[in-house]
C-alpha cells in the first residue's frame, strides 16, 4: 500500500489557445497527468514514431506528380482513444475542484474522497502527459488502419499506403493526432475519414488547395505543392 501512494502522480488543467497562420482558432483546455512524476525506468517502450520532415515532403512530391489532392484529418482527444497497458497500473489524485465536481458527477464517488477533499483515480486511458501515452495511441491508430488493409512504409513507419478499389493508392501521414490523406480520388479520401469516424467519433476535417499542417501551409497550385511557414518567419522576426 505504501509502495502504491508514492507511485500516486498529480493532475493538471490547462488551457491553451490555438493558432494557424498567426490567427486564433480556438481555446483548448486538457486535464494531463504530470508524467515527470513518472519512474522512467519503468516504463521499456516510451517513445513513439512521428513522420520525419523528409518523409512528409517525398509524399507532398508524389502528390504534385501525380495530382493528388488532401483531406486533413484530427481526431478529438486522441490519446483517450488508445487502452492502458494492463500491466502498467498508474494512479492520479484529482484537485480538490475536480474531485468534488467528480463527486457530484458519479454517484458513490464521494465515499472515496480523501480527509484532504481529494480523489485518487485509476487511470484506464493513455491521458496527456503521460509517458507511455504517445505509444500507446500510435499503436491503436496504426493497428487500426493496418487491418483496413493498410501496410506502413518499411523505411517510415509513419507513412501508411493502400491500394484502393479503384486502382488508385490512398497515402496516409500520421503525426500523432494530425493525419494527412493523399488521393487523386476524394472518394479515397473520404472512405478513410469514414473509418476513422467509426472507430474515434469526434474526427474533423479539412480540405482544399490550401491547408495547415505541423506548422506549414501547403498550398496547391498549377505546377505543384509550395509550402511556407509565414506564422513562423513573422514570430522569429
């Protein structure tokens, strides 16, 4: 029991505002767990891929030979999509706020309150922060397409591609929760959002000739792709 409490790690809430392009889009608030509270020792397989730079212009340069168009993809709270590892039990007390919120939210949970107003809860999804968490959701998202016929890049695990049904290959770049799909077909295109909806839910989409990605713009014009990053110039400016 002892060892358990000194393995008990914090909660935080965050806010944070959401730019592209140098405009705001949105506030975002995250309840993360404060993974530097975390052994590291434990813990064999942390880190997770995420498509090199390189990697994401080899497609961009297959999509302007080949006149493919993009849909970009998000899936909402991503990490809360993938399981915990059985095997890595990992708890978290809860501020005094969120406790009593919790509470009221889930009947019998006030009984668990601790003499300090908290609640320690086990964690059950790969939440934010946590060391194991980027893994974890890289592993469902891409043993999910791998068995819609999806086969990743030998040398860029990142890169998934499949032959479609019309003949054509569907390309897929995955940087944690931003997808990038890469088709001459919007059929393609939207089949994957489709899936990925019927799995995640809460998938939001954007497409056209000009896009924001990983904080690029990509903008498709009549000899190809042009990329830049003026959010970026002006902000080191």
């Amino acid at each position: 029991m002892k060892k358990q409490r000194k393995k008990v790690i914090r909660s935080h809430m965050f806010l944070r505002e959401k730019f592209e392009d140098g405009s705001f889009v949105k506030m975002k608030a995250h309840l993360v767990a404060d993974g530097h509270m975390q052994d590291c020792t434990v813990y064999s397989d942390q880190s997770s891929p995420t498509a090199k730079t390189k990697s994401v212009m080899t497609c961009l340069k297959l999509a302007a030979v080949n006149d493919w168009d993009m849909l970009k993809l998000d899936v909402g709270s991503a990490f809360l999509c993938a399981n915990m590892d059985e095997s890595e039990e990992v708890s978290m007390v809860l501020d005094k706020q969120l406790s009593q919120m919790c509470g009221d939210w889930v009947p019998g949970a006030k009984e668990y309150l601790r003499s300090d107003a908290k609640l320690v809860v086990k964690v059950s999804k790969a939440m934010y922060r946590l060391i194991q968490s980027a893994k974890l959701w890289y592993k469902e998202l891409s043993g999910y397409l791998v068995s819609k016929g999806f086969t990743a890049c030998k040398s860029e695990e990142c890169v998934l591609v499949r032959k479609m049904e019309s003949g054509k290959y569907l390309v897929v770049i995955l940087y944690v929760d931003n997808i990038l799909a890469l088709s001459g077909v919007s059929e393609d295109r939207y089949w994957v959002r489709s899936i990925l909806e019927d799995r995640y839910k809460k998938v939001t989409s954007e497409e056209g000739n000009r896009l924001p990605y990983l904080g690029m713009n990509i903008v498709k014009r009549a000899f190809g792709y042009e990329l830049c990053m003026r959010s970026y110039v002006d902000e080191v400016i």
